[in-house]
C-alpha cells in the first residue's frame, strides 16, 4: 500500500490490471526475469495475455465513448449531443469535418497560429526616424485616441470560426469547388431525423418553421413535411383532450424573399391568398403566418417575438423548407436581431447550401434550441436539374418585373429553353400573358406552326438556359400539358400557370381559352389564382427578347469593348498607315475627277 501512494497514475496502471489475472499468471510473473525484484512491480511481459471480462474494453478504465475512426458521411451533424462531442461539425453547413482527405466531404485545413500582436505591426522597423512634426500634423490632423489600434481591440475582435473547405469557396467565390464529393453524402432522411421527434407524443415543445419562397411558392412548399405535421397535430390533438399525452407541434409558416415581389402587391390579398395556397398544400392548421425579407429586415421583429412565446424556455424549433429557400440567411438574420449569439451559417444561391443539421443554441431565452436542417429535395423543381451556371441565370435575386404580351390563338412564347406556352383556342380575339420569371432569362413570342423549329435551332444557343445543345436532351423528355381557363376582367391577370423553380405565366381575358404548357418531363406545373394581378404598361415585341437589365448590361460591356478596340488602333502603327493611304488614294481619285 505504501508503494502504491509513492507511484503515479501511470504506474499503477499495470497494478490495477493485475485483478484480471489468475493467480498462477501472478506466480508466472513475479518468478520471470522480466521482474528481479518481487517488491518492485514492472510492466506485464506481452507474452502474457490477459483476459478480460466482457464489460471491458480496450480502455478498461476510461469511461468516454470511442470516438468513431473514419469521417462520418451523414446528415445528422450536431443533433445529438453525444456525437457532437467528439466528432466536429462545420459551423457553416453542418457536415462533419476531417482534415486527412481532400477527396471527401467536410475536409478543412487548420489555419496557422498568428502572434496576438500581429495586426499592431511592431515587427516593422521604420526606416527612418521622424526627427520632427509628422506630415499630418502639419496638415492640421490630428488622430484621434479612439480610432488608434490598441492591443485591447485588437484582442477583443473575434476570430471567424474554421469552416470546411466547401463553405469557404462558397462564401469567397459563390460556387463549390468539386460537387462530385456532395454524391458521397447519403439523401437527407426527414422522417428518421426529425419526422419522429414531431410525431412523439412526449419530449419537449416543438415548433416547425416552415419557410417558403415567396417568388417560387408552390415549388418550394414541403408538402410531405405538411401532410406529416397536420396528422401529428390531429393524432396528439385527439390524445390531449382525452387526457392522454399529446405533443402537439406548432407551425409557423414563414414567406421569406417578399422584397423580390413588386411593391404594387397588397399585403392583405397576399396573405389571404398564401393561406389558400397552404391549405391546399396541406396544411389544416396554422399557428401564425410571417411574410419577411431577411434581406431588407422587414417582419423579423414579430417573428421573433412569436417564436420566444410558442417555443417557451426549453423548446426546439426546427427550420423546414425546400432548398435555396433562405433558412440559413433568416437564420443569420434573427441572430443578428436578437443581438444573441450570432451565427455563422453560410449563405449562397446555389441549391443545398446546408448539408447536415445546425444545433443553434443561445438565440432564444432559457435553453431554448433552434435546429437548420438541410434543404428538402423536391425533384419536381427544374432548378434540380440544372448545373451550377444554369441556375444563376434561372436564381431571381432582385424584384420582380413583368413583360406582358397581348396574343392571339396560333401563337407561342418561350422562357429560355424551358418552358413553353402555346394559345391554341380562345372565345376572344387577343388575350394578355404576363411572364415573371428571372430577368436573365430570353423570351421569344412566335408562330406556333414555328415551335419545333425554334426548338431545333436555338434551344442551347440564343434560349438559354440549358447552355449547350447536348445538355437539351440530358434535361428529358419534353412534354405538353393542355390547360382550359376562364376570365373576367381585361384589367388584371386572373389565373397564374407556374412551373415549379422557374416562374409563371400570368393570363389575363374576358372569356376562355385552351391553353398548353410544354416542359421537362416530371416538373409541375400548376394552374392557380393569380398572385400578381399586375401587368407591364408597355408590351413585348414578337421574335427575340430580353429584359432591360439584360440589354442595358450588353450596352455598358459592348460599349467597353468599342473603347478598347479604339485605344487599340490608334496605338497600332498599320492601322495609322493603312489610314494615310486610303486618304491620299482618295484625294487622287478626287484631283483626277
């Protein structure tokens, strides 16, 4: 014993592990020359195998769980606590971070240690010592003390968290460095992740943020997350008032993206027609509807204080919605309100920017978390289809503008090479069709008896996207869906005829009209009331067009390059000769005559 209290922990290893063997291995190794003296212990020869019990492990006296080898390729991210510990997790998407293989998701490199006194620049020895009055204060300026960098603001400042090497091409260069590593991932699973966190009848609160696009509303609703959490609540509803234990989830619909709509829009009439939108999505029962712009801060201020009183002190709050539907930029958006703990998701217009779930802990009152879950994948959406630099041109990123169109049957409008609206009957002479979609996208408004030529021609070419002509037919089967609509007013549109990720096409007429819709095969399209019953002062010409934002930019860069090409002949001498004499042939030419 009193040998025992003189080693240290280290040493008394081998002593403790000594109760796992029997007694004749004891004998065996006290009498082996690996151990002369009796009463000092040694280490255990590795000869000797020592059997363990079954509880034991290859720790026996740790009492931590074994971190895992191999990188994890899931989706969970830090939603159970257990495996956040020692697995690391990417504050900006979510996926799990490795640094010892380039060649699968979550690989970051650790930046190098700087000196705290790096940004105070004392490493730099002037050259030359001011002997007298610096020059600006011979120029009357003065520095204030409190604009001097001082060692206490400089420490204060925080550091920016280490993200994975995705998230940093993403925020620095708006576009990911190798998607192929994205493949590697296994699909999002909602029901096994969060679908039996709602549908539980125990556990804590729950609150479902459910965040739609404004400018793609039905394209970017969860329906199935809708269906799931309108029967919990009816399930857990029916329970709870039978005095069992219910559950029962709040929903919070959420219209991010609302600066994108005209500001000709009235709030009212949205809203109503929002609420009919979701009903029919199927959503029975809705806690609060939110219309915000995360951008601009407009509506932050009630969400907030909606959320704090439904969540309550030690609820979860969970961000549901389609990909590319601002859950990470509102999310950033409400910690910067709310002056709590300020996020570091990363935002981006490219399609399933967050990639495992984001535990988001601090931002509401008491323990209180707040969940970002990976965008749902809707294959019914074109911009799933699409690569990267096709989906910035179909990505509407400012507010929306109308180009209307005043048609009559036997005619055709193209959105780039992916949609297509044929008027094929009406009771009215001319009827009026609004296109709003993205401005970058051409349109072109011809004879239909000419459809499948243009689509020949110049789908790949001046209808873009897709971009190329092999990438036409890697996009599917292009099919037709024949619509009838009625109308009563030349006013306004009346019914809208939206494909999902793209945009829509508004109708306007006093009567009714058989109208087809043509696109990929497997993306909806929807008929609906108009949401935007707007339309342009001014109409679309026939044949090829584009939008004013689009012309005006071709004008600044055609312009640009006239400059250049300018400033180039007259720096070249050829072109200075050639000038002079085609000038003196000229002037002959002129004395002859």
């Amino acid at each position: 014993m009193l040998i025992a209290r003189k080693l240290s922990a280290l040493k008394l290893k081998p002593i403790l592990s000594l109760r796992f063997v029997s007694p004749l291995q004891r004998s065996q190794l006290f009498s082996s020359p690996f151990c002369s003296n009796a009463r000092i212990l040694c280490p255990l020869p590795s000869a000797i195998p020592l059997p363990l019990s079954p509880s034991s492990s290859s720790h026996p006296f740790s009492s931590k769980p074994t971190p895992p080898e191999s990188p994890l390729l899931t989706r969970d991210g830090n939603y159970s606590e257990a495996t956040s510990r020692f697995s690391l997790v990417c504050p900006g998407c979510g996926v799990h971070m490795q640094e010892t293989n380039p060649k699968h998701p979550g690989f970051f490199v650790k930046p190098s240690r700087k000196d705290s006194n790096y940004r105070l620049l004392t490493h730099l020895v002037p050259v030359d010592d001011e002997s007298e009055c610096s020059d600006l204060l011979k120029r009357g300026l003065v520095m204030e003390p409190e604009h001097q960098k001082s060692e206490e603001n400089v420490n204060e400042k925080a550091q920016k968290p280490t993200v994975c090497s995705r998230c940093h091409s993403l925020r620095h260069y708006g576009k990911v460095k190798d998607p192929a590593l994205e493949n590697l991932l296994p699909d999002f699973d909602f029901d096994h992740t969060i679908g039996r966190r709602l549908v539980s009848t125990t556990g804590t609160r729950s609150v479902v943020l459910l965040v739609v696009d404004a400018a793609d509303f039905d394209g970017s609703f969860p329906k199935k997350v809708a269906n799931l959490v309108s029967a919990t609540i009816a399930d857990n509803s029916t329970a709870w008032k039978q005095g069992k234990s219910g559950n029962v989830p709040r929903v919070v619909l959420v219209v991010t993206k609302i600066d994108l709509l005209p500001s000709s829009v009235s709030p009212t009439r949205f809203e109503h027609w929002v609420r009919q939108r979701a009903r029919e999505g199927g959503i029975n029962k809705i806690t609060s509807l939110h219309m915000v712009s995360a951008v601009r801060d407009w509506g932050l201020k009630s969400l907030v204080e909606d959320v704090i009183d439904l969540v309550g002190p030690r609820g979860n709050v969970w961000a549901v919605g389609a990909q590319n539907a601002g859950k990470s930029t509102l999310i950033n958006s409400i910690g910067k309100h709310v002056g709590g703990k300020i996020t570091q998701l990363t935002e981006a217009p490219v399609p399933g920017t967050t990639l495992g779930i984001i535990r988001v802990e601090g931002m509401f009152p008491g323990q209180a978390k707040l969940f970002d879950t990976p965008g749902l994948l809707n294959p019914h959406q074109i911009t799933t289809r699409l690569t990267r630099e096709e989906q910035k041109l179909v990505h509407i990123s400012k507010e929306l503008k109308p180009r209307t169109y005043r048609i009559k049957a036997g005619h055709t409008i193209h959105v780039a090479g992916l949609m297509r609206l044929d008027v094929e009957e009406t009771s009215v002479d001319t009827i009026y069709v609004t296109v709003w979609a993205s401005p970058y996208l051409p349109l072109h408004m011809g004879k239909t008896e000419n459809a499948s030529k243009i689509l020949e021609d110049h789908f790949g070419n001046q209808l873009q996207p897709p971009i190329g002509k092999d990438r036409v037919a890697e996009l599917g089967k292009w099919v037709r869906r024949e619509f009838h609509v009625c109308g009563s007013s030349w006013d306004s549109s009346c019914v809208d005829a939206a494909a999902a990720g793209l945009g829509w096409f508004a109708i306007g007429l006093k009567g009714e009209a058989v109208l087809s819709i043509w696109t990929y095969e497997g993306i909806e399209v929807v008929l609906r009331s108009s949401v935007i019953p707007d339309r342009s002062n001014f109409f679309e010409d026939a044949g090829f067009t584009v939008s004013k934002i689009v012309s005006k930019a071709d004008q600044a860069a055609n312009k640009s390059l006239d400059q250049s090409e300018r400033k180039k002949k007259k720096g070249d001498p050829k072109v200075h000769v050639l000038a002079e004499t085609s000038a003196l042939k000229a002037r002959s030419e002129c004395d002859s005559a």
